[in-house]
C-alpha cells in the first residue's frame, strides 16, 4: 500500500462541484483583479484569527516580504530569525536589503530559542520573526518581551500555523504582523501560490495594501515604492471552498499525530521528545530523550498544535536509511530541513558565522512523516508498522534479531 507525503487529490476533489462552481463564478464575474472574493476570504480568515486586517498576497514569501516592507526595514538593519526554517523567512530579510542574523532551534519544539535571541539583538535589531515550526507556537511571550524591551518589531511567520494557538490565541495576530501561506502543501491549501499578511495595526495596514499595489494611492500616485503582492480573487475563491472545512482538516491532522505517537511511544528504542508534555521554555533540552533511537514530536498544552508535519528525530545516524527503507515500502517521507540556512551558499556573506550546533544537529535527524487530514487507518498503520520492522532489525544481530511486532497485533 502506498503512502504518499501528501495527497492533495483526497482533499481537493471532494470538494470538486463546488470549486468548479466557484471557478465560474469568477469566470462569469469578469473581475480578475481584486474586489469582492479577495474581500471575502480576507474577512473570513481575519475572523478566524481575531485580528483586524487581513491582506491577501501573492504567497507566504511576499507576505513576509511586504511585513518587512510596511515597517520600513532595510540596509544597515538586522533582523533575527531562525536559521531552522524554510529559505523565504531569511531570504525576504536579504531581499530588502537588511541582514539576517540566524540563531539556534529548540530540539524539543524545533522553534526559535529565546535566550539565543536575547543574545543576539543589538542596536541595529529592527525585527525579530519567531516562525512556527510545523505547526506550533514559538515561544511568543519571551519574544514579545524582549521586542518591546528594544522596541523591534515581531512578524510571525505562520506559513506553517494557520489556526495554531499559543495560550489560548491563534498565532499571527500577537506581532506587527502575521504571515501566512497557501502553498498547496500548507494546511489551507491553494491551487497555486497565495498568502496572507494579519495586522492589529491600522496604520500598518494601510501601508501594506498600499504597498502591495506598487505603493500607489490613489492610482498612478506613488507615495512609496512597493510592488504587485496582489492574491488573485480566482484563488481567494477556491480558498474560500475550502476554509469551511478547516477546522475539519485540522482535527484529522490531530488525529492522525495523537495515532502516530499513541501506537509508535509503544516501540522499544521510541521516546518523546523533551520528556513528553514538558514546556520546553527557553530552549528545552533532549536529556529525556537519552538512550532512544528515534524521538516524536512533543506537543505543548499551551499551544494548540495544527501538524503541518509530524517530525521524528532519527539518532545514531540511521535518518537517510530510514528514509530510504520506508520510501521502498512506498512511503514517502521528507527532510525538512537538511541544510539549516546560515549554512547556506547565498549566505557565506553574513559574517561572522558561529556554529549553531542544536539547528546542524536537527538537519541531520529530522524527518517528516505522513499526517495530511485523509490518510486512512490502513495507511497510519503501515507507516507504524515500517518503522516498527526498521526499528526492530536495525540493531539486532541476526541471530538475536526479534521479529518485528506486526502492525496490528503488537502494537
Ligand atoms: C511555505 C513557507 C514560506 C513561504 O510560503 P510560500 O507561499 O511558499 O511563498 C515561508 N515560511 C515558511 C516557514 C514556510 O513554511
């Protein structure tokens, strides 16, 4: 039985008579620039969130992008943000000119460290952009603390937490702004690329509309130089199909996760990460997690966690044979992210570089199981089962080697 990663088709073509009725509404509309379902979808998930603008964008990377033009950041600034994340969260900071500053992962919730960051704003600190990782919360209230200690602004990147909460409130409206994607593969998938940038702020708001249309207002009158980050109504469209059943998507994806971890912290050698339910304030640690061979992902109380991925920690090496042992088995699987970036090429310029050892360590174990919404029963139980007979033949000598514990009986 295959497994795929994602399976986007599950999702989607459910919901086909009412994306195709959506795709003619804007077809018969004429309107393909704006107006009123780009209004819609940008109520909708500002409702969702509890925040009071909501600007749909082009994709996750402009959101960031324009966050980062709205708030008048640029050359001579430094903005911190952690090196364990997607490309685009450090590359909009390049791209407008600021440098970014890379600091160390969590290796129990995989987010951003608040002592590191502590220790690494200056007086050139314009910005720091917590991302949630995954799915879950960064540590927002040691962050925000320090932000206004030093007066830099906070811009989320929730590209990855749509819905996510942290202390009861869903993330992306505690910063300046919050920014989000819909990427086919985050949890609100699109049908091409698109995002959304939050904001409490009305004056903020109304820069980054403006700005998000080369700056202008009124037309062809330009009080800043911006660009065209617009979110095409044919998307917020489709989108708008698809949020109705959001908080479906999610409670499956939950499902799925509390499964994995409920039958795969039965394995010998399998142990959760920090310990299991344990804050992870500050940094956390692995110490718990001495002696196992792979570590699931810890979800925090405080935080209601959205599985974009499921992320186990594979140690003693033995990742990329996992990898390649379940991808035989037709599972797919992923490394996210197996170059953390202030190693990477296009940022050899930001010097001096330390090593930031927890982040180089986390590229060399993490690897993402499986958890979209529509994976049945069967397919849980044959990704737990592949690696239960890894596990199980890995370490054994051939003539200790214990049989596998098959899927259902055992385990
Ligand atoms: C996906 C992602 C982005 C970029 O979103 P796009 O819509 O692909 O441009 C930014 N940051 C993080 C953490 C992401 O996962």
């Amino acid at each position: 039985m295959s497994v795929p990663l994602l399976d986007l088709n599950a999702q989607n073509l459910a919901l086909e008579d009412e994306l195709k009725a959506a795709f003619e509404r804007v077809l018969h509309s004429g309107q393909f620039i704006m107006g009123p379902e780009v209004d819609g979808l940008e109520t909708r998930i500002a409702a969702m969130l509890g925040v009071r603008h909501g600007i749909g964008v082009s994709s996750g990377t402009d959101a960031i992008l324009l966050a980062l033009m709205a708030l008048g950041i640029g050359p001579g600034d430094e903005v911190i943000c952690p090196t364990f994340t997607f490309f685009a969260t450090a590359g909009c900071v390049a791209r407008v000119g600021a440098t970014p500053v890379f600091v160390d992962s969590c290796p129990t919730c995989f987010n951003l460290r608040v002592d590191e960051v502590a220790r690494t704003i200056t007086p050139k600190t314009k910005a720091i952009i917590p991302v949630h990782l995954f799915g879950q919360a960064a540590e927002l209230d040691g962050i925000l603390d320090l932000a206004r200690a030093h007066d830099v602004a906070v811009i989320e990147d929730a590209a990855q937490s749509l819905g996510a909460e942290y202390n009861g409130r869903p993330v992306g409206g505690f910063g300046a702004f919050g920014t989000f994607s819909f990427f086919p593969s985050k949890n609100l998938g699109g049908f091409g690329d698109a995002g959304m940038v939050v904001t409490n702020d009305d004056e903020l708001a109304a820069k980054a509309r403006s700005l998000r249309t080369h700056g202008a207002k009124p037309k062809y009158y330009h009080k800043y130089i911006g660009g065209n980050f617009r979110l095409d109504p044919l998307q917020a469209a489709l989108l708008s199909v698809k949020l109705p059943h959001y908080r479906e998507y999610t409670g499956k994806r939950r499902a799925n996760a509390a499964y994995y971890t409920e039958e795969l912290s039965r394995l010998p050698g399998v142990a959760i990460a920090g310990g299991g339910g344990k804050s992870c304030q500050n940094g956390g640690s692995d110490e718990g997690d001495r002696g196992a061979r792979v570590v699931l992902p810890a979800m925090h109380g405080q935080r209601a966690h959205i599985w974009n991925q499921y992320t186990i920690q594979v140690l003693g090496g033995k990742r990329d044979a996992l990898k390649v042992a379940l991808n035989e088995k037709g599972i797919g699987t992923e490394v996210y992210y197996p170059v953390p970036l202030h190693r990477q090429e296009c940022f050899a310029y930001v010097q001096p570089r330390e090593s930031l050892p927890l982040a180089e360590r986390l590229s060399k174990v993490c690897l993402s199981l499986p958890v979209y919404p529509e994976l049945t029963v069967a397919q849980k139980d044959e990704v737990i089962g592949a690696i239960a007979t890894v596990l199980g033949g890995s370490e054994a000598g051939p003539e200790q080697r214990k049989p596998a514990p098959s899927v259902r009986g055992s385990l």
